[in-house]
C-alpha cells in the first residue's frame, strides 16, 4: 500500500476513448507521450449499462507494452470472478467497486495473492466513509468524479470532498480521480490531494498528447 512517505503525481490516459481499431498504436503513443501508466475501463453490462473489453484484449497488449502498467477498471458484478483471468492475462492492478463486492478483505486478499494491486473504486453516490475501514489494505482508492458507464460526462466538483478526506487521514495514499478530468478541471484536483490522474478525451484526442500530460503533471506536483 502506498500510504507512506508523499505520493507522486502519475498520470494514465483511459484508452477506451482511443482508435480501438489501433489499441496497441494508441497505447504505445500514450506511454511515448509521458504517460505513467495506462487505464482500462472494463464494463460488462451489468454492473453499469455498457459493454466494453476483458481479458482477452489485456493478454494481446502485454506482450506488445511488457513495461506498461495496467490499472484495471473493473465495472463488473462479482468482480472476484476475474481476478484469476486477470492476472494471467498480466494486469497490473485490479481496481474493484466497493459497491459490487460482497466481502472487500476477502477480494483485496485474493488479489494480492496474484501479484496484483488491489484498488477499491467508488461511485459518486457512495460515501467516502464506506471505504475507510479497508484503506490500510488497498493499495489505491478511486474516486469517480462521474457516474461509471460512458464517457463525456460534466466533472462532479463535489467529489472532490472525498478525495480531501482521504487526503488528510492518509497523507501517502494513491488516491486516483476518473471522469471529466482535463487541463480545465485538473486544479480541482490536484488542490483537493489526488495523485493518480485519469484522462480520456482530454488526453488521447489531444492534438499534443505530452504537452496535455506535462501540463497536468506539473499542476499536480506543485499541489503535493
């Protein structure tokens, strides 16, 4: 877990909003970019009402990106199904929802047994409190600053009183904002204490991906 010592900024472009045709071109663009890490949104249906990728699409990337990091997002119910599947495809954290889970200690658990990290997501209509007894054992917490489901959602300020919470009880925690972040709401951000910074559109549609990723990054790290 990351909750010693001062959190670095990281940045990791949601890929869902790139050419999916070109995953693996968009990807490498991404991380030639500056990008810290790459986030993949995975949606089943189910848990939010959209289909998107699973392990399959992760096992053809880590062969092609053996150096990327892969956060993934899963937007999934019953999220312990594909811990397994997950972690032989080679993903690099498995990012539940709170709001999915039956037994949270029992999940982090079987995620770390992969070699996995273990991060806990929550949705706007969660409070931030629901996940505090499980933060020594996670590795991130995710804050959603949009409803999950589909991208091109208006950034929900007021999450941003959650990510302070976590911020003040757990200084060195990796605490990660997804949903409408960009250059105009990154300050928001960065002030309220997150660290770990996803972006879709802002990012991969850019017209210079780096200056975009610079440009955060270096908003986020004065904040820290």
């Amino acid at each position: 877990m990351s909750c010693s010592g001062k959190p670095s900024c990281k940045i990791g472009p949601s890929i869902l909003n790139a050419d999916l045709s070109d995953l693996h071109g968009a990807c490498v663009k991404m991380m030639d970019s500056g990008a810290d890490y790459l986030h993949l949104d995975v949606m089943d249906g189910h848990f939010v009402p959209n289909l998107t990728f699973g392990h399959p699409v992760v096992k053809c990337l880590k062969p092609k990106l053996p150096d990327a990091f892969f956060d993934m997002h899963m937007m999934v119910a019953n999220p312990e199904t594909w811990v397994s599947e997950m972690a032989d495809a080679g993903a690099s954290q498995y990012t539940f929802h709170i709001e999915a889970c039956k037994d949270v200690p029992k999940l982090i658990r079987q995620i770390k047994e992969t070699g996995m990290k273990a991060g806990i997501g929550l949705k706007p209509g969660t409070a931030v409190e629901e996940v505090l007894p499980y933060v020594d054992s996670a590795d991130m917490i995710l804050i959603m600053t949009v409803e999950p489901g589909f991208g091109g959602q208006k950034f929900m300020s007021d999450m941003m009183a959650k990510v302070k919470i976590l911020r003040d009880k757990f200084p060195g925690l990796d605490i990660e904002v997804d949903g409408g972040v960009s250059p105009d709401t990154i300050e928001q951000c960065a002030q309220a204490g997150a660290n770990m910074i996803v972006s879709g559109s802002a990012v991969v549609k850019a017209q210079d991906p780096a200056a975009v990723i610079s440009s955060m990054r270096n908003v986020v790290t004065k904040a820290l």
